[in-house]
C-alpha cells in the first residue's frame, strides 16, 4: 500500500493541471491513468507470479515443440537467406530515396516558411516571435522535467551511480571550495559583503 506507515508518500498531483496542455505527464499520473484503464501495476504482477508458474510449465513444453520445428525450418531457411540478402539491397535503396525525398521536403517547407514571414508586417512578425518563443520555452521546461525524471529513475534503480548533473554539481562545488581555500590563505575572501542601506 503507497499510504502505509513509514512508507514515502507519492507525489502530489494537482487536480488543476491539464498535463496534456502542459505536454508532460508525471510517473504517477500515469500510473493512476493505467488503474484506471483496468491495467495492472507492478505490485500486483508480483503477486500474480505464483500462478503463472504453473503457466510456465505448459510454455517450456510449447517452447520445446518449436524448437522441434525450427530443426525443421533450418533447411528451408538458408534457402531463403539468399532471397533476403537481395530483398535487404532493394530496402536499402529505397529507403536511401525515402531520406533524400524527407529531407527536400524538410528543406521546401523551411523555405516557404522563411517567406511566409517576410510577407508578414510588423506587428504579425513581431507577435509570432513572441508566440515562437513561448513555445520554445515551454518545450524547454518540458525537457528538463523529463531529463530530471530520467536521472532520478536513474539513481532510484542505482542508489550507488549518481546522475551527471549532481556529479557536475559535486565538482563544481568542491572547485569553488578549492579556490575559496586558496583565496583565504593569501589574506582574501570570497564571501560577499552585504551593503548597508543608507535611509536619508
């Protein structure tokens, strides 16, 4: 149970949060969002292992069966990997002439789109900037609360391995402690002086 005693309580979620306005969903909203749907969670799969042992016996004697047929599947095979081997020399041309055509398309809507904003006056092109510019900020947010979801998935599966933004973190703090070290020993201080307000 997520709520029992000296348990860690999971995050809060505010019900005035549209996520998918925001474009980032958290880990628990998803996890509610699969209960919801009738999914399992984890904890309830761990339970469910004990039934499926007895499954697994039936699927070791299937898997058995199919190994019994891939001895048969084995000649027929080397066959067809000549076959494959030509079918693979057409896919790779093909989809060689499916990137060049992606990319020409890339490069004409860029274009059309430069033009589209030197037609624009002014005021237009000034409030697109400003509207460009939200969005970038927003993808920005959205990429930083998903790379800080990665490092602390990161370090909960390994509490040993640290992410790299806290090991930079470390090194840096321990460089500015250095250099405050050194700067102290010749008669100085890195700490700042609060200025005094004078109220005339």
């Amino acid at each position: 149970s997520r709520y029992a005693v000296a348990k860690e309580l999971p995050p809060h979620l505010s019900p005035w949060v549209d996520n998918d306005e925001e474009g980032y969903k958290p880990a628990y909203a998803e996890e509610i969002e699969r209960v919801k749907n009738g999914e399992m969670i984890e904890d309830e799969l761990v339970e469910e292992q004990g039934i499926d042992e007895n499954t697994q016996a039936m699927e070791d004697e299937k898997s058995e069966d199919k190994r019994v047929a891939k001895n048969d599947q084995a000649d027929s095979e080397e066959e067809e990997e000549e076959d494959d081997e030509e079918e693979e020399e057409e896919v790779e041309d093909e989809s060689k002439r499916k990137e060049r055509q992606k990319s020409q398309k890339e490069n004409e809507e860029k274009e059309a789109h430069e033009l589209a904003k030197t037609m624009m006056n002014k005021k237009a092109a000034r409030l697109y900037g400003r509207m460009q510019h939200g969005i970038a900020q927003k993808k920005a947010k959205v990429d930083n609360l998903h790379k800080r979801r990665r490092d602390l998935e990161l370090e909960k599966d390994n509490p040993g391995n640290k992410s790299m933004n806290l090991l930079k973190l470390e090194r840096k703090r321990k460089e500015r402690k250095e250099i405050g070290n050194r700067y102290t020993e010749t008669g100085g201080t890195m700490k700042k002086k609060k200025k005094k307000n004078k109220a005339t």
